[in-house]
C-alpha cells in the first residue's frame, strides 16, 4: 500500500513538471543543478520579479544555453537594470530572457561591439531580425555573470508571453527544480482602514510574530486580537525552494472569514506596466517602518493589478458585530505545498466615536482625481490616479539643514507610497542670484544622508518629477565627479588587458562617460554598483606596440565636468 501511495506521488510529480502552462516544454539554461536565490513574483522595491533567479555557484563564467529552438530577437546592454541580456523568440509563442550575463560568445559579442561603436555608447538596445543569430534548442549563447543591479553573480532567467511580453511564471514549466517546502508564514498585521476602527482598543496598528502548532500557523496563544470597524490585514508569508534557504514568492495566497473566500490572488503573469501597483498590493508603510514585506489582503482603490481573483471584492474586513470572527489563510507554491494560518478575532461593535482632527496642516485628496496644494514656496501638483487611495495630505516645514539652501518641507508622509509621478516645485532663495542650472531638489535616503531627488531651475522654481513622498529641499551641486586610477595614471600597461577607473559624484549622480583614445571614441564600460569605469583593451580599435594619449570625460546630471588626461604605452 505504501508502495502504490509513493508510486501515485511520483507520477503526480512527473507530471507536473512535465509541461508547462500550455504543454510548451523547454531545456534549462545552464547544465549545472538549479538551485533558485530567486522566483517569479517575489516582492522587490518597485516591482515584482519578473523570472527566476538561478545560482551559479557563487562564480561567473558558466554556459549560458538556448532552452527552445527560435532566434536572437533583443540584445540589451545596460549599466543597471540586468546588465548584458539577450532574448530569444521561439516558434512555440514564448520569448526566453537571460540576464546579468558576464559576456556573449565571441560572434554576438563582435556583433554588440559592432553596434556600441556605431553609436558611440557603452548601452545599447538591439532589435535583430530571424536572420542574424537562429538559434537551437541547447545552442551556448552567453556566460553567467554579475552584471547590471545584480548583489551575486547568478542567472537571471525569464519567460515571457512573446505577442505582449507579460512575464509568465517560470516554475510552471517543466524544469526540474526540486520543491517539498511549504510556505511559511512569519508575522501578521492588523490595522484601521477607517477612523473609527480600534485594534485592541487602540486606532493603532498590530503586529505579531507568528507560531506554528500542530502544522498549523497561528497567532501566540498569549496574544489577543480584539477589533472592531474596518480593518486590513497583512502577512508576511515566502516560500522556500530545496538545496537553498533564500526566501521566494508564494504563488496563491487566499483569506477565509467564517469558511467563506474574502480575498485571493494568483501570481501566473503580469504586465510591466502595472507592476509598481506592487507598492499598493504590498503593505508599503511596514516596508518603510520595518523593512518587512507583508502582503495585503484586501484590495486598495486604484491597484490594478490583474492577479486578484475578479468574482471578489477583495475588501478590508469589516467587524461590526459582538462575536468571534474565524480568519483562515492559505499559501500555496506552485508545486502545490501550502501552509495555513488560522486564528480567532474577537468582533465588537464599536463606539462610533468622532475621532479628533489631525493636528498640522491637513489638505483631503481623492485618489481618483486631480489635486494641487501651494503653500509659500512650495507648489504641488498630483495627477489624477497618482494615490492609490484617499489621503489625508499633511505639510510641514522643518529648519534649514547643511547642504540645503531652504527649510525642509514634509510633503505628506514617506509610508504613503506614490504611483504616477507628481511635480513639486519649491521657489528658489532670494539670495541664490546665479548658478541655477547647478539647483536641485534634495531629500534624505534611508540613512538620514542628503540625497539629490533631481530636478531643474524653471522660472524661478525647482521643479522636480517624484515618485515618492517625505523630505525635500532646495539644493546645490557646482562639484564635478572624481575620477581615480587604478594604479598609476599612464605608464606601460602592454601586460595589462584593461584601463580601471573608479568614478563617483558626491550629489545629483553620473550622468554621462565617454573616453577618447588618440581622438577616436573608446568604448568604456560602466559598473556602478561598484563605481567602476573600464577599457578592455582591443587591437581593432588601437595599435599595440605603442604610446596612446587617452581624454575621459565624466559629468553628473548638474552638468560639472571632470576630465582625466594621460599617455600610456600598449
């Protein structure tokens, strides 16, 4: 009997990963077991991730293949973002992305350098047409890397839907890699959604560790949850792959309120354009107070995400009655471990107090439409569907720091997340009677360091596009890049195979590099993780045997300039 049991389990499993969504079948991308640092639909800082993220060992240099037959359709090189990339089209309806990769194999590497020279930069974006690079299914493309926004060296691997390009999840089809871990969960918060909503007698939000008992997740016995109004509730749940320890995505997550489906979500795909409606799925103001990332279960206004199950309302919880409301939420994995919490909420029906006005300036603004504030020398202007709900906007002004030219203005509230981008403009200082292409807006990063949030002098203003809320002033920045050598400034470097520079800028951020070898563009190479700029040296742009005059010119995006000039011999 247990034999047969064991049987049917290994069936079911050969047949789940078997084929994908629609039968399509595809090769791994590398030949070495994959293991996973990262899956699809993970919550990252503005985003959902859009592929799988496969170890490589913890080197660079491994091959790169072709998991389908099809041809080179994209070849994407970028400071940022996933570095060296390359996307392959297939007959079968999918595009295969493969990103962060170290480099390409040698003819679509002459083929990029081909085109970074032809325009004169370091990031280039290729569309190819069937013709330049076919390509069979196992066919070797590239290497690993760490290039781009990558922490590791790793494999960043997507499949897309290729008629819109939606990112599918990569775990539904057929590539072995192991998975008989459940999702766990590991805290849970509670807060008001309405004024006259109290949590444990408070207008305040709860949170507690969560406790596993008898397979089942809970709240500590010696916790209790009394609410009443309407309340949200959030979970910080992640699912975990075998042979690693990082935490993943989970790939359904669903709520019960006395038995009956309240809120549910699939993560299968999503378009690019809507994930930053993450910020709104998430709960965003426990991101910024803790760094935890909790998942909402209920739906905001204006997120418009299309993971949501549609035959729901996905709305907070309403507590209006003196009884105890049962909560049951499941998580479940796309090879099908799920793990469940459960726990009891006392109901009560409220006292429908007024609450007492917020103190300070407040400004009502609905999401859904236009709304604009000015106060002194300050102007703000928030598009229509900018908020992904109804806010209670507040403003302050806070003294003048160093490096700020103004007072601080709090503009809202940094937990309150921002979806389209708003204006915000702050007057220029009557005693700033020059230097306004040099102005800026300034902030403060997570560190309480000042921070450049961009912007431009116009008609007597500092105008700048944001994304998020909090602290902002008027800056300035009249100081170039630094530009450092690695090892000596010239010299003999014939032994050497690169020019290594560190470059840096103290405030608004480079903008711009370009070399010069005996007057003809060079092609540098930029890493900004770690602020390094570099030339691989090349016969087919350089004579060896020979003494070169190199010109590098690096700017920040306030327009200061700073130029390194030296001779070397190659």
């Amino acid at each position: 009997m247990m034999r047969r049991a064991i049987t049917l389990i290994l069936v079911q499993f050969l047949m789940f990963h078997a084929s994908g969504q629609d039968g399509a079948t595809f090769e791994p991308p590398v030949k070495i077991p994959m293991y996973l640092s990262g899956n699809f639909g993970e919550i990252r800082s503005d985003h959902f991730h859009s592929g799988i993220d496969i170890k490589t060992q913890g080197t660079t240099g491994h091959h790169v293949s072709s998991v389908e037959k099809g041809y080179v359709s994209r070849i994407k090189v970028q400071a940022n973002g996933y570095g060296k990339s390359i996307y392959i089209s297939h007959p079968n309806g999918y595009t295969s992305v493969y990103g962060h990769l170290d480099r390409y194999r040698d003819d679509i590497a002459a083929y990029v350098k081909r085109m970074q020279y032809k325009q004169q930069s370091h990031m280039v974006d290729l569309y190819l047409s069937k013709e330049t690079f076919p390509m069979e299914k196992g066919e070797f493309i590239a290497f690993s890397g760490n290039s781009g926004s990558s922490s590791g060296p790793h494999l960043h691997f997507e499949i897309r839907s290729s008629a819109n390009q939606h990112p599918t999840n990569v775990l539904s089809y057929n590539f072995e890699i192991k998975d008989l871990v459940a999702p766990r969960f590991h805290s849970i918060f509670l807060y008001p959604m309405d004024k006259n909503c109290k949590i444990n007698g408070k207008t305040e939000r709860f949170s507690s560790k969560i406790v596993r008992d008898k397979g089942i997740y809970t709240i500590p016995y010696s916790s209790t949850v009394e609410a009443s109004g309407v309340l949200g509730i959030s979970v910080e749940v992640f699912d975990y792959l075998d042979g690693a320890s990082n935490r993943c995505g989970v790939h359904t997550l669903e709520m019960f309120v006395d038995n009956k489906l309240s809120y549910s979500h699939v993560m299968d795909e999503f378009a690019f354009s809507e994930t930053r409606y993450i910020n709104a799925h998430i709960d965003y103001e426990e991101r910024i107070k803790s760094g935890k990332k909790a998942h909402r279960l209920h739906r905001l206004p204006n997120d418009r995400l299309r993971i949501y199950n549609q035959a729901l309302e996905n709305k907070p919880l309403l507590v209006d009655e003196s009884r105890n409301y049962s909560i049951r939420i499941v998580a479940t994995d796309v090879a099908g471990n799920s793990s469940t919490l459960e726990f009891t909420l006392k109901g009560s029906e409220g006292n429908n107090e007024v609450p007492i006005a917020n103190e300070g300036e407040v400004t009502y603004m609905k999401y859904n439409q236009v709304n604009s504030f000015e106060k002194g020398p300050v102007h703000l202007e928030i598009p229509a569907y900018s908020l992904y709900q109804d806010l209670d906007f507040s403003f302050q002004s806070s003294p003048q720091a160093d490096g700020s030219l103004t007072p601080f203005y709090q503009i809202a509230n940094i937990e309150v997340p921002v979806h389209k981008a708003y204006t915000l403009s702050i007057k220029k200082p009557d005693y700033v009677r020059s230097l306004n292409r040099k102005l800026l807006l300034i902030s403060y990063n997570d560190k309480h360091e000042i921070v450049s949030a961009g912007g431009t002098f116009q008609d007597g203003y500092i105008v700048a596009k944001l994304r998020n809320f909090g602290e902002f002033a008027v800056g300035l920045d009249t100081i170039a890049p630094r530009i450092m050598p690695h090892g000596s400034t010239g010299g003999d470097f014939s032994a050497k195979k690169e020019l290594r520079f560190t470059i840096e800028d103290e405030l608004s951020g480079i903008a711009k590099y370009e070399g010069y070898i005996d007057n003809q563009w060079a092609l540098f190479e930029y890493d900004p993780k770690n602020k390094l700029l570099y030339y691989s040296f090349d016969e087919q742009h350089i004579s060896k045997d020979s003494e070169h005059e190199l010109e590098l010119y690096v700017s920040d995006e306030k327009g200061n300039v700073n130029l390194h000039h030296t001779t070397f011999n190659w």
